[in-house]
C-alpha cells in the first residue's frame, strides 16, 4: 500500500529497461503502463488527472471516460480513476464507462492494481465505495490509501464555479501518479 507516493528518480534507468522488455502496444504504449481515467465539471479531477499524468511521465495514458474501450482497460497494467461526486454517486460519465466496460473485461484484468481520486463538496464516499465495489467484482487490488479531495463546494454558485486546487493537493496528485507508475512499470505490485 503507497503512504506518501514518494518518486524515486535513481530508479528511472531499471525502470527503462522494464519498459523496453515489456514491449509496446499497438498504440504506442508500453505494455506495463498506468492507465488514468478521469471525469470532471469543474475542473477538480482534470486537475488531479492531469497532475498524476506528470507524475508518472511515459509510463501512463491519460483518457477521459467517455473514451475509454474495453481494450484500454485490458492493455493497460493498473488504473487510477479519478471522478467526483455527484449526487451521492460517482459522475455519470465516469459510471457509464464502467458499464459500458465491465462485462467486456470481467475475468481478465483481476489482480491488477488501482486507486482513486475523488473530489466532493462535502462527502465523496459514496462515489468511492461505488468505484470500489466495481473494482471487487474484476478482482482488482488497491494499492493506494482512499483519497476524497474536498473542495468544500456546498452552494450553487460554489459547486458550478470552476476549482482552482492547492499546490500541495495536485503535488499529491503528482507523487501518487510517479508512484503508481513506477510501481506498475517496475512490476512490484
Ligand atoms: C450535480 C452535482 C451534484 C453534486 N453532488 C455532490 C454530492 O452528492 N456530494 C458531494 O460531496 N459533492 C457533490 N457535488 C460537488 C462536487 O462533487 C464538487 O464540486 C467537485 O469538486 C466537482 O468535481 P469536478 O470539479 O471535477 O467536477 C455535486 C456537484 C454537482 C454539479
């Protein structure tokens, strides 16, 4: 389980040679690589997709959910979905690509890692444990603490406002994008 999402960038040259072993896909992207999925309103989850996406440099594909096929999914090593709460669930965008994609790659993916990425006004569990549920049925492994970004939007004018995030929140982002990354490329988890 990642604590801090530290990078360790001594570990860049090994980390290169399991990616040139490991092969490329017919799009371009090596084989062990982390795959993001986002969905934002706002801006809060484009910023934190965006963030980990830096974070974890070649060793990941960024895609918005509406996107995202079936052999995505499958082509990629790990996950990191990040979507926010809306209405007491997971967006709509992001749980229409789970739908659209769950049947197609049930039975094989489980094992892999993943985590999440939820930005909320003032709760964001049930969007987690939405998303969690979906990753118990493909049997995926969580390898990173729940992560609920508040962004204490709680009027009309304050959820329709685009978010701005803290420094230290997309810097978090970042590490936990460098540290899935490596950790996916390397095949340590
Ligand atoms: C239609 C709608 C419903 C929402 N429902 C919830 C909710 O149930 N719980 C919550 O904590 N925040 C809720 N929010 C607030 C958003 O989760 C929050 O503004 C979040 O930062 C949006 O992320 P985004 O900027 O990536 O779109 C809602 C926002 C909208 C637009």
């Amino acid at each position: 389980m990642l604590g801090q999402y530290r990078f360790h960038p001594s570990r860049s040259k090994a980390l290169s040679l399991t990616i040139y072993r490991s092969g490329i896909d017919d799009e371009g992207m090596a084989n062990r690589h982390l795959l993001i999925v986002w969905h934002s309103r706002t801006n809060s989850c484009k910023a934190l997709a965006e963030a980990a996406f830096e974070g974890a440099g070649n060793h990941a594909r960024l895609m918005r959910a509406d996107e995202v096929e079936p052999r995505h999914l499958m082509n990629a090593a790990g996950y990191l979905f990040t979507c926010p709460e809306n209405l007491a669930s997971m967006s709509g965008e992001m749980k229409e690509m789970f739908d659209r994609c769950y049947y197609p790659v049930l039975s094989k993916i489980g094992g892999r890692p993943y985590a999440t990425m939820i930005a909320a006004g003032s709760d964001g569990e049930w969007a987690q444990k939405q998303i969690d549920r979906i990753a118990t049925g493909w049997r995926l492994k969580r390898v990173a603490e729940k992560w609920i970004v508040d962004t204490g939007a709680q009027t009309e004018a304050e959820i329709l406002a685009p978010k701005a995030l803290s420094a230290e929140t997309l810097d978090k982002a970042r590490d936990m994008g460098a540290a899935l990354g490596q950790g996916i490329a390397e095949g340590i988890f």
